[in-house]
C-alpha cells in the first residue's frame, strides 16, 4: 500500500530562511507501479480556520519528486523561502500521477502535528543524522 510520510518536518520554520536550514521532506513509498508519479504539490492549511494559504503567500509550491530506486520510494522537498505567510498550518501534500488507463489520479496526505511559522527562528544546527539524510537526497538528484 503507497504512503506518504514527513520525514523532516520541524515543528518552527522561519519565514523567507536561507537554505541552510533543512528543507520539508516528504517521503513517498510503495507507490502502485501501474502509476507514473511526476509532481506533487505541497499546501499549507491554517490550523484555525481550515482555509488553504493564498499561493501568493506560499500557501502552494508545486515540485518535482527525488527517486530512490533502490527503496521505491520517492521524496519531494520545500524549502522555507517558499512560505511567506506568518502563524500556525498543517501541511497538505498530494502526489500526482498518471495511470495508463485510468489518467491522471492523486493521493493527498496530512501532516499529523503543525508548523508555526515565525519571522525570525533561533538557529538550530542540524544533528548528524540530518546532515546524513540530507546528504543522501543530494545524491540521488
């Protein structure tokens, strides 16, 4: 069964960070092999009203998956500098895909804890582990 699953989902991102903090990482895996998955869009849903953020405000990035052959899986990224709204959200992605006799078709996932996004974020170093992943996405792109 596929499933989608953040990987790398801190709890405070700064808004417009510099790209040296870590990126939102999806994983997605065990993807139907009948399905051809090209995009995913990632969204940004205020935790008090429900409402999807404007996408002028970072509310939507559409982005490319990573794939890892090797573990049938695949990753999409978004970095903080895409997100330009202030206060708290959940992150809504859905993977798109095309299925050769059905069309296009997608799978949407919710995070299971919030983001609150701030202006300004304390800097936080990256534990060993996540230079470490981080370093094996680079790698596989």
């Amino acid at each position: 069964m596929a499933s989608l699953d953040f990987i790398c989902q801190p709890s405070i991102v700064e808004r417009g960070a510099n790209f040296k903090k870590p990126p939102i990482i999806v994983k997605f895996e065990n993807f139907p092999t009948q399905y051809s998955y090209f995009s995913a869009k990632i969204c940004l849903k205020d935790e008090h009203n429900q409402m999807y953020v404007n996408e002028s405000l970072g509310g939507a990035t559409i982005t490319s998956p990573v794939f890892d052959e090797a573990n049938n899986a695949c990753y999409f990224k978004i970095r903080h500098t895409n997100i330009r709204a202030k206060g708290k959200f959940r992150i809504e992605v859905q993977v798109f895909g095309t299925h050769p006799e059905h069309g296009q078709d997608y799978i949407t996932h919710n995070c299971s804890r919030p983001i609150k996004v701030i202006s300004r974020d304390p800097d936080v170093p990256l534990s060993k582990e996540d230079k470490a992943f981080l370093t094996y996405i680079k790698s596989l792109e």
